[in-house]
C-alpha cells in the first residue's frame, strides 16, 4: 500500500455472522474484512480514527478461498483478509451493532 492511506480503502466491510455477532457482546470484538496488504497497525489506526475508540488488540486471519462446482467444472472463490478487533473495555461501534 502507498504511503497516502485511506482509512476507508483499509476497511472494507463488517463481517456479520452468527460467530462474529456473538464475539460482539461476549469479548467485545468486532469482525472486518479487510484489504489484503493492510498490516494491523494499519487496521488499528482506520478503526481508531473512523470510528473514534481505543483498539486494545488486532487479530488477523487469511482466509483461503472455497473450492465452487458449477456442473463439470471446478472453480475456486477468491480468499480474502479478516481482521478480529478487540476494544477498550466500555467502548462499541454503533455502526456495526446495527449492520
């Protein structure tokens, strides 16, 4: 990634699944999927000045793609970057609780 980052390039989407969601109450995590080359101090940074919170913690997983048939023929899903933020304890992002 170039030196001039934008915070939104980094952040791609809110990952709402059953897990994620329930990661949300319990450990207060929040689940992003992110840009491919986006490193953690990267991710912590966007979240941090997008959403206005203290990050304690960043987790990051690559995500391998999935194996698709389509009648005879084989075909893969492209994989894609996760990250699992963790926040100061008190603290939520209300745009993901509502997603």
């Amino acid at each position: 990634m170039s030196a001039n980052i934008n915070h939104f390039n980094i952040l791609r989407q809110p990952v709402v699944t059953e897990k994620s969601y329930t990661a949300t109450g319990a450990a207060n995590q929040y689940t992003f999927r992110v840009e491919r080359e986006a490193t953690k101090a990267q991710i912590k940074a966007a979240v941090e000045a997008i959403f206005e919170v203290n990050v304690e913690r960043v987790q990051v997983i690559n995500m391998p793609g999935k194996p698709k048939r389509r009648g005879q023929y084989m075909g893969k899903r492209s994989g894609y970057r996760k990250a699992v933020v963790r926040l100061a304890e008190g603290q939520t992002l209300e745009a993901v609780d509502e997603a």
